[in-house]
C-alpha cells in the first residue's frame, strides 16, 4: 500500500510489541500488510514511553578511492533501519515492559514492534521485527524510576503500511 500522498504536520505515535514470551515475528511480507500490522497495535501491546526517538533507516554508504588518483566517490549501500534507544518510566508490574526486559536479558528473542503515528485522520505504521538489549533502570533519588533500552531491528525486517 503506498503511503499517504501529504506531510503528517503534526502527528503523535505510539509504540506496540508483539504479546507473549515466545514470540512468531511477522514475515517481510506480513510487516507491509495492514491487517497484520493493525493486529498488533492495539491498546493492550501499547509500550508506556516518554517519545518515540526517530525512527525509519539510517542512511548508508561506501566510500572507496582510486588507487594513483586524486577521485574518491560514496555509493549508497543498503541501508539498515535505525536503532531506537527508548526511555520509559519503570513500573515493575507492567507486563509490556517485563517482556522486553526478559527479551533485553536473553539477547535472542525476536519480537515484532510496530510505531503508529496518526494526525487525527489517518495512520501510518512502521513495522519491524527486532531484539531489545542494554535494558537499564535509572532510580536516580528524587525522580521518578525510568527504564531505558535499545531496540535494534534486524536486517531488512521492516514494512510500511497505512491507513490513508
């Protein structure tokens, strides 16, 4: 499905993951399909966070130089989907979080994430399958407990859909 043919001026987005410990990643195919997709973000998968950092791929290239010329060059490579380091306030009896705590401290658990952003009218999501790590608690005194992780996406795991 194409994505929407306007700018979201200003659109708030919400994280989803995958429910159960055990999780069957989306297909690539599955990642760009909005029935699948939709499935998993709904209130219940709804990961409690401060703001969603950037997300979509990184930009990558390959630098090389011609051996006795002063020419050098950067082609695209492929790009890969960007990390995403998220903080969230720490709630110790929040079934999303202890999963992605679980998954954090495992190192190979494989979870399908989806990032909703809506402007009120339509909705776009960015799939991804990913693994979580660095899950960390800052308790610091006299401010509320946050937890802090990275999700990392795996390869060209992701998909765009919408419901525009």
């Amino acid at each position: 499905m194409p994505l929407p043919t306007k700018i979201l001026p200003g659109f708030s987005a919400t994280l989803y993951a995958q429910p159960t410990t055990t999780p069957t990643v989306l297909t690539l195919a599955q990642l760009s399909t909005l029935a699948n997709v939709s499935a998993i973000a709904i209130s219940g998968n709804a990961v409690n966070i401060e703001a969603i950092p950037a997300f979509g791929q990184d930009d990558a290239v390959a630098s090389f130089t011609v051996a006795g010329s002063r020419q050098s060059d950067k082609i695209p490579a492929q790009s890969a989907p960007t990390s995403l380091t998220i903080t969230a306030p720490w709630n110790p009896s929040d079934a999303t979080l202890l999963l992605i705590r679980g998954d954090a401290y495992s190192g190979t658990v494989e979870r399908t994430y989806v990032i909703a952003a809506t402007d009120g009218v339509g909705t776009v999501y960015f799939a991804f399958n990913g693994r979580a790590s660095q899950f960390q608690i800052d308790s610091a005194p006299g401010a509320e407990a946050k937890a802090i992780f990275t999700i990392h996406p795996r390869g060209n795991q992701y998909g765009w859909s919408n419901t525009a």
